[in-house]
C-alpha cells in the first residue's frame, strides 16, 4: 500500500512485535529430564508444564513471560529448579534463556538491517505503508558485532544509574534475587530447625547424664 499522507505530522505509525516460534516436540532442548513430583498436587509443575516453560522460555527469552504462560509464579520455578533432580530442567532453562536471546538478537538485525514496515494512520484512517529505519538499532548491531571501529567508551559510560536501559536490567536482577530468595527460604528454616533440634538433643542428653552421675553419688 502506497504511501498518501500529506505532511509526516498528519499520521501516527505503530508496530506488532513478532509472534513466538513454537518448538518442535523433538526439538533437543525438551529431551531434559523433569524434576520428578513424588506426590503431585493441582497446581504441580508438573513434567508437561516444565517443557511447556522452556519451549517458551526459548521463544522469548523471557522468564517472566514464560512463566505466566504455564500459570506459574516465578518463586514456584526458582524453587522447583533448586530442588534434587533438577539439574536438567535448570541447565535446559539456561540454554532457553539462551536461544531466545539469540533470536531477539536476529530479529533485531533484521529490523535493522531491513527496516520496519508501519501503518501510516491518520483521524482513524490507514493512508498506507510505510519503511522505517532505527538508526539507534544500527549503531548499537555495529558497536557490538564492530567494537574495534565503533565501540568505545562513550557508548557504555552513558548507562548508569537513572538511564532507563541500567534501571530496567536493575529491576530484572533484584526481581531474579527475590525471587530465589523467597525459594530459598523454606530450605533455610528447615535446617535452622534440625539444627535446634539437634541442640536439644544434647542439651537433654547432658542434663540425664548429670542427674544419673548425681544419683550414683547419693
């Protein structure tokens, strides 16, 4: 569709983000062994959900969005992952997270490379189409894939504390650290438990020890 706009102020332009690619079911990266469910409940993560997760783990690139795919909070999957008999579905998460940052990154060359097509739209009506190049998106493909010619210093100084790429990738890890924080937890007041208990223990042994070495004396 032709362009037919008569000044760039008269329209609006929006783009649709690509649609996630579905893994194929022999795709390698699903063979994982499952963390096993001894007594799964309804809302269990169970084998199915787990390849569910990483298939769209791998697609996006994005845990959050995964996870909310499967109906599951992130603290249930930083636990799961932290359970014995994870150490598969923890390595296939890594590789998903990964591959779906590979194909962001492709996707956005592409962009970058070949430009967006958007819709021309003005007063609610579609005038036409039209390429638009991100010349944001060009330099930073060249100072990663060229930093010997394009890099430097200058690009990474002006991330710092306030811009909004440095406090976005801020909330993403604190989310990340209270999330297996939270998952963590149970696992520490269990063994903070045990080792009372084991306190206890000795405690009473000593004190039956001592009343036995006090009747032998009488």
């Amino acid at each position: 569709m032709k362009n037919t706009r008569a000044l760039p102020a008269q329209a609006t332009s929006y783009v649709t983000a690509p649609a996630a690619e579905p893994l194929a079911e022999d795709d390698p990266l699903l063979s994982f062994t499952p963390v096993p469910h001894v007594a799964p409940r309804k809302n269990s993560i169970t084998a199915d959900r787990q390849r569910k997760f990483i298939a769209h783990l791998a697609a996006t690139g994005i845990v959050r969005q995964a996870a909310r795919h499967i109906g599951a909070s992130l603290e249930a999957l930083y636990k799961l992952r932290l359970r014995p008999g994870a150490e598969e579905f923890h390595a296939a998460w890594e590789a998903a997270v990964d591959r779906g940052v590979s194909r962001l990154e492709d996707c956005a060359l592409a962009r970058a490379i070949a430009g967006e097509e958007r819709m021309v739209v003005s007063s609610g009506k579609v005038l036409g189409t039209e390429v638009r190049h991100n010349e944001a998106l060009v330099m930073f493909f060249l100072r990663q894939r060229r930093a010997e010619r394009y890099g430097g210093s200058a690009a990474l100084s002006s991330v710092v504390p306030g811009h909004p790429l440095y406090e976005r990738i801020r909330e993403e890890v604190k989310a990340e650290i209270r999330a297996e924080e939270r998952a963590r937890r149970p696992e520490a007041l269990a063994s903070l438990n045990a080792k009372i208990d084991k306190m206890m223990e000795r405690k009473a042994a000593a004190k039956r020890l001592l009343e036995g070495s006090e009747g032998n004396d009488c």
